[in-house]
C-alpha cells in the first residue's frame, strides 16, 4: 500500500481543497487524517463554491471513496448538514463516505466547554473556532472520549449522559456568564445521530490496509504551522498537522508513504491570534484581502495578511518531508508594483534562517528580498509558458531556496485554473 499526502505549509487556508478536487481523478480513495469542523476546504465549479468541513474534498467525484479517518473529530450536527448540501448535488453520499470507528465524536457540550475556555483567558484567548475541537482532543487523550463505534452499541445514550453530566461540572469550573440551551442542543445532536447512522462505519485502518491495489490520497485540515508539536504554541489547533498525523490520523506504517504535496498561498495569511512575523497593516496588506477575500472558511473571521515567509515555509517542508509543492493565490498578487519575501529573521540581533522557539515581536523582525511584480490578469493564463516572466522568476527563487520544485501554480478559485508544470 502506498499512500500520497497532501498538506498545508503554513497557518491554514491555503487551498488544500482546491487541490485535492483537481487531483482526485488520479486516485481511488480520498481519506481525510485530522482535524475536524475547524476546517474549512473551499472547492469551485461549475460557477458554484462549496465548502466541506469534514467530509473529505473528493467527494463531488463519481465512484470515489471518501474516509474519515480516526484522527478526526467529528460534530453529527455540522456533518449532518454537509450530507444534505451534498445530496442537493445529486450525490449517492451512501455509496461514497465512509466514518471510521474510532474517530470521535463532538457533543454539545465539547462546544460549550470551548466557549467558556476561550471566554475566561480575556485578552490572552487562543482564537478558538469554538467547534468544540480542543476539548474533544482532550477527552480523546484522557481516555473519556465518545467514539464512533460506541453509536452501535444499544446502551450508547447512558455513556454519552456520563460524559455529558462530566462536562457540564467541568463549564461551572470556568465561571463565565454563557447563556445556552442543552436541551435545544441535544434535540439536534440527537437527530444527527440518527442521520449519521445510516453511513457505513468501518474499521478503517484494516479498510486502507486491505486497499492494496487502490490509489489513495490522505488529505490533512488545517496548516504545519497550526501543529501542536510544531506550530506556534500555544496558537495552534489540537491535532497533529503534519506528515506525522497522517500515521496516527489513518493507522498506515511510516513507510507507506509515498509523495508528500506541500500546499503554500504566494504570500501568507492567518485567521486569530499568535505570532505572524510578515503580517501587513498597510496598503499592501488591504489589497491581498479584499482581492484574494481572505476571510475564514469555517469562521467568517478576516484573515491576516503578509508577505511570504519562507524562512517558516522552508521549515514546514523539511518536518514534513515534501517532496512536491503547489503556490495558490497567485493571481492575487497580480498589480503588485513589488513582491517582497522573508528570507531570513534578525533574531535577536543575529541573522538566523530558522524557525525559533520564540517568535515575539520584541525577539524577531523579518529581513526581506525584493521582486519586482507583475500586473497581467493570471486567470486568463492556460500554461506555464505564458506565464510573466518576474512570476517565473519569482517561482525560480522559491525553488531555488526551498529545493522542492513547484508542480503547480494556481491562477484562480475554479479546478480550471490550475497550470501544472
């Protein structure tokens, strides 16, 4: 068996379902590893823009198998709701999705245990998405976890009751004023539950396993540098992002592994708090959000805008191992009058190319190159050939620094505008 990875470099959003769409017609399954309802992966065709939370982003291919793996953490409601915006697409979700046992299951009051964290840290909040993420993952580590499987056992209630009753002592602990209804909440999950069960559970680690003659691509949620070994802790999400999690996420050996894509935008964005060494708060960084409309998938929230770092992109390639890469957005920075990139850091007062434990403003500035830019409309580009020739160059150079070649470049939101090189 052997496996392709398909990652994120940097904090998230960097077109991952994009690129899964375009490439799902070379594989059989489409298996997603982590995360969960925190993610937001934006797919356009047709003139129409869809965005998955959980399900993986093959899905709007015929006679392809989409897992959820046993990494994820999986909300019924939100799940619940993606199926039936699916089946208004005329897919036969029975026949394409399958939930692995051993992933686990958000409750109502995982949310509410994530709200009222957040609420009590004030001005040192995390920027949770409060989905309930974190504190599933933590009941998943502490062995209290719902999974799956458990939803066909008959006694399945008394269990969710335990763990729920746990939960609601634990929210008094954090003493803030949340206002929620659990009994609207529950009536919901309830319902949910009861559409969820008419998916195939599988064991899907021996699923995969007996998948020898299957081309399979695992899909990973959010960005490297959102890890929670790796990222910018503590402003990180509460899974394993990297090549790593992949293992962990799907239960396949390290040596089945075969490409790993490592998905980057041309410059950098990141949604909530943490450190941000390339963040822009001039006209430069207005014009990347409104052109690129960089705003949360699963949020809403405006994402923060910068140009690339490629001392953070170089490090996320080498933890994860890539051995391809793919640029996103780059259209957005056509009519830029210049292009700068981050090619190393002045750390406290030495110049460094990597990624430190501390990544304070009063510890770190950027040291920047500067390109010159270019003004033609990419989206009417069809080819590598044609494109301008300070973007070549400027592809030449990240390739250069990061020694990973860029097999794709993308010049649009549509799977059309996709050049492969």
């Amino acid at each position: 068996m052997k496996v392709d990875l398909l990652l994120g470099l940097q904090w998230g959003d960097e077109g991952k379902g994009k690129i899964v769409d375009v490439l799902t017609s070379k594989y059989d399954i489409i298996a997603r590893f982590q995360g969960g309802p925190n993610a937001g992966h934006t797919l356009v065709f047709n003139n129409k823009k869809y965005v998955l939370h959980t399900i993986p982003s093959g899905i709007f291919h015929k006679n392809k198998i989409n897992l959820i793996g046993n990494g994820v953490v999986i909300d019924p409601v939100i799940l619940c709701k993606e199926i039936l915006n699916i089946r208004n697409e005329n897919i036969k979700i029975s026949e394409t999705l399958l939930i692995s046992k051993k992933a686990h299951l958000i409750l109502p009051t995982h949310r509410i245990l994530d709200a009222a964290s957040e609420m009590s840290k004030g001005k040192n909040k995390i920027g949770s998405t409060l989905k309930g993420i974190g504190p599933t993952y933590m009941d998943k580590t502490g062995r209290n976890g719902f999974r799956v499987g458990e939803l066909e056992s008959k006694k399945w209630k008394d269990k969710y009751v335990e763990l729920r009753d746990k939960h609601i002592e634990l929210i008094k602990f954090f003493k803030v004023n949340l206002n929620f209804n659990l009994k609207k909440l529950e009536e919901e999950f309830f319902q949910s539950v009861d559409e969820l069960k008419k998916i195939d559970f599988v064991d899907s680690e021996n699923f995969l396993f007996e998948a020898n003659d299957k081309k399979i691509l695992a899909e990973g949620a959010q960005g490297s540098l959102l890890d929670i070994d790796f990222g910018t802790y503590p402003y990180v999400t509460s899974s394993n992002t990297t090549a790593a999690g992949a293992c962990t996420g799907l239960g396949i050996s390290p040596n089945s592994v075969n490409q790993v894509f490592g998905i980057f935008k041309a410059y950098t964005t990141r949604v909530g708090s943490g450190p941000f060494p390339t963040e822009l708060f001039d006209s430069y960084g207005e014009r990347m959000s409104k052109v690129g409309n960089e705003f949360g998938a699963t949020t809403g929230r405006p994402r923060r805008c910068g140009w690339l770092d490629l001392v953070a992109l170089k490090y996320a390639c080498r933890v994860n191992g890539v051995s391809k890469l793919m640029m996103m957005k780059t259209d957005v920075l056509s009519g830029f009058d210049k292009v700068l990139v981050c090619t190393n850091y002045n750390y406290k007062g030495k110049i460094i190319n990597y990624l430190p434990y501390d990544l304070s403003e009063s510890s770190l500035k950027p040291v920047y190159k500067e390109f010159k830019g270019w003004s033609e409309d990419l989206r009417q580009i069809d080819s590598f050939e044609n494109l301008p020739e300070n973007l070549n160059y400027y592809i030449k150079f990240l390739e250069k620094e990061l020694e990973v070649p860029i097999v794709i470049v993308s010049v649009g939101p549509d799977r059309k505008e996709t050049l492969f090189r």
